[in-house]
C-alpha cells in the first residue's frame, strides 16, 4: 500500500517526502534506538526474577543467632524481631526490687505506672516479636519469612538476608 500511494506522488512531492522522511529518521533515529535498548533491558530484568521480589520479609533472630538484614533492608522494608528482647526488658525491669514479694510487687506497679513511652514501645515492639513468631510457628532460630502471593515460606539458619533472599528466588525459579 506504501509503494502503490508512492508511485501517485509527484516527482516533486516525492523529493519533498525523502527529505521529510531523512529529517525524520535523523531525530527520530536515536529515540528508536534508546527505546529498544530501555525494552531489552526491561525483558531481561523480568528474565531475572526481578518482579518476584516478595510481599513482605519477616526476620526472627537471637542473641545467639544473629541475622544480617542490613543489605536486604535497603531494597525492601523488612520487619525484624530480637526475640531476647523481652528477657533483656524484664531483666532491667526487675533490677533492684526486693527479695521481699510484697515490696517486689509494689515497686514493681510503681514501675509500671511510671513507664515512659518509648519503654511502652519497647515492650509492644518486643511481645509482638514474640507473637508473630507462635503465629508462623517458627521452629528455630534464625528464620527469615518471606511472604509472597499470600503464602509464607521460612527458611532457618541463614544468617545473611540477602543470602536468604537469593536461596527464596532461586527455589521460587524451580518451582
């Protein structure tokens, strides 16, 4: 259809059209090229697994079972719990009472009753720690929760997040 609307032209009109066209390629040229060049790369990231970057991350770790998500967490926001904390937090809130139950006790409300709120925040943040671990039922320490489309998958003693996260997309890959 190109060709037979071409061959209508005027010798004229047909010049006019092969500079317009040179123009035309000569602006348009290094667009084509820059756009390719963005969709490549667009379809080799996805070839990459780049879009299977999970929902949300879990980290759980320990004193004794220390987990780096310093890495992990520069690329996706990560929740993480130190399950001692709640014995660290207890431990310092019991310091100094009484070997005598009942002055325990009373220093003990007082000290509950004066509590600041970032103690207060300390103490969510601990025992929420710990509850979210009972409700994915982790076994052991360090575990690293991955969710992605709706479903949970843990894996233990990894100490290394990104580690973890690379060992989660090359199952993911397989399966």
């Amino acid at each position: 259809m190109k060709h037979l609307l071409y061959r209508f032209l005027t010798r004229k009109q047909r010049e006019q059209k092969g500079q317009w066209c040179l123009h035309f390629m000569i602006i348009t040229g290094p667009l084509l090229i820059y756009s390719l060049l963005f969709w490549s790369a667009m379809a080799h990231a996805q070839s990459m697994n780049v879009s299977s970057l999970p929902d949300q991350i879990w980290v759980f770790y320990n004193q004794k079972n220390p987990v780096d998500y310093t890495q992990l967490q520069q690329a996706h926001p990560v929740h993480h719990y130190d399950l001692d904390q709640v014995d660290i937090i207890e431990q310092q809130f019991s310091m100094g009472l009484s070997a005598s139950p009942e002055q325990a006790r009373e220093r003990a409300l007082e000290r509950i009753r004066n509590l600041r709120p970032t103690q207060i925040e300390q103490l969510k943040q601990a025992y929420t720690g710990i509850v979210t671990a009972w409700q994915m039922q982790i076994k052991r320490l360090p575990a690293i929760v991955f969710d992605y489309d709706g479903r949970q998958y843990v894996i233990y003693g990894q100490r290394d997040g990104q580690r973890a996260l690379q060992e989660f997309q090359k199952w993911q890959k397989n399966h």
